[in-house]
C-alpha cells in the first residue's frame, strides 16, 4: 500500500520539532527526515531558516497530522507552506529523500 506524504515548511527549527512531535502524536503516522532551507532573504523572516517536515501515513491520518501540526506551527513562528500528497509517483518519492540536513 502506497502512503501519503505531508509537508509542511515552517520557520526555524524549535518550531518543527514541537509541529513534528503534534502531528505524530495527532496520528498514526511516522516522520521522514527533516530538510532545511535557507532563503536569500533569510533576514527578512521572522526566523532565518526554513525548515520542512515530512509525515507519511494513511490521507486520514496524514490529514489529522497536518492539521494538528499547523495549528502548533501558526501558534508559533508560523507557516510557510503545506500540502498533503496522497499518492506521490516514484520520481516524486525519490525526491522527498533528499535533505540538506546532510550536507555541512
């Protein structure tokens, strides 16, 4: 069986682990790893780093993830985008692979 995927990107670290630790315990769903971005106008957020987090799981229990999440996410530095793929395609799983949590 194929699992949806969640992404959510947020701003700064502190705030993916406390949407991350939600969503999980929101749902029967697992985390992939983190990926982080940072922008050119880093200066200009509210945090300099961008930061995504991945859950994969059942839609409902992705959804409920989500939801979960973002409402934690909102209360703290905020969103930046997020969107649920229900059944992503084989090029688009290898890309959700990629981190640059790995790279120094």
């Amino acid at each position: 069986m194929q699992e949806a995927v969640g992404i959510l990107e947020v701003f700064g670290l502190v705030c993916a682990f406390l949407a991350a630790d939600a969503g999980c315990k929101a749902a029967n769903v697992r985390l992939e790893n983190f990926d982080k971005n940072k922008p050119a106008n880093a200066d200009a957020l509210p945090v300099p780093l961008l930061v995504t987090i991945k859950f994969r799981g059942s839609v409902a229990d992705v959804e409920a993830a989500m939801a979960a999440a973002e409402e934690v996410a909102k209360a703290n530095t905020g969103i930046v985008q997020q969107h649920i793929i229900p059944r992503p395609t084989a090029d688009t799983e290898k890309m959700l692979k990629l981190s640059a949590f790995d790279k120094s």
